[in-house]
C-alpha cells in the first residue's frame, strides 16, 4: 500500500493518490485515463494536456501497513 505524487516538472502541479497496486502500474493507469482525455481530475487532464507527457514524474512518498493509515497518510500529504 503506497502514497505518491504525480507532478508536472515544468509547472509544479502536483497529484497525491493511494493505491494497493505497484507505482509502475498506477501510473501506467493515469497515462491511459490522460491520454484519452477521460482522466477524473479536471486540473490534472487540463494541465496533461498542455504539456508534453515527458513533463510528468511519478514519486513514492511512503509505505502504509493498513488502509486506515493509507487513508490518513493521504490527507496528511494532500494538506502538506
């Protein structure tokens, strides 16, 4: 279970997401949704697509042992 951030290199944006599955493949995931034009945040499709797909990183910023502490560790990024 694994906190990350998604972040455009040119502009600062950031994305903070949870998943249970590797970081490999969450990202291949918003790649797929971005490309398509179909991805669930508004500000990360917007700026995905203004930008190059070679501006984007994807981050581990730690490990949980249980989805309660995946859930807390989230919002504890989000507001960092």
């Amino acid at each position: 279970m694994l906190i990350y951030k998604i972040e455009n290199i040119k502009t600062g944006g950031l994305y903070i997401g949870q998943t249970t599955k590797t970081i490999e493949h969450r990202f291949k995931e918003h790649v797929r949704r971005l490309k398509c034009n179909k991805h669930s945040n508004p500000h990360m499709q917007n700026s995905w697509n203004r930008h190059s797909e070679t501006d984007w990183k994807i981050e581990l910023l730690c490990e949980c042992n249980s989805l309660e502490e995946l859930n807390e560790r989230e919002i504890y990024y989000i507001d960092v």
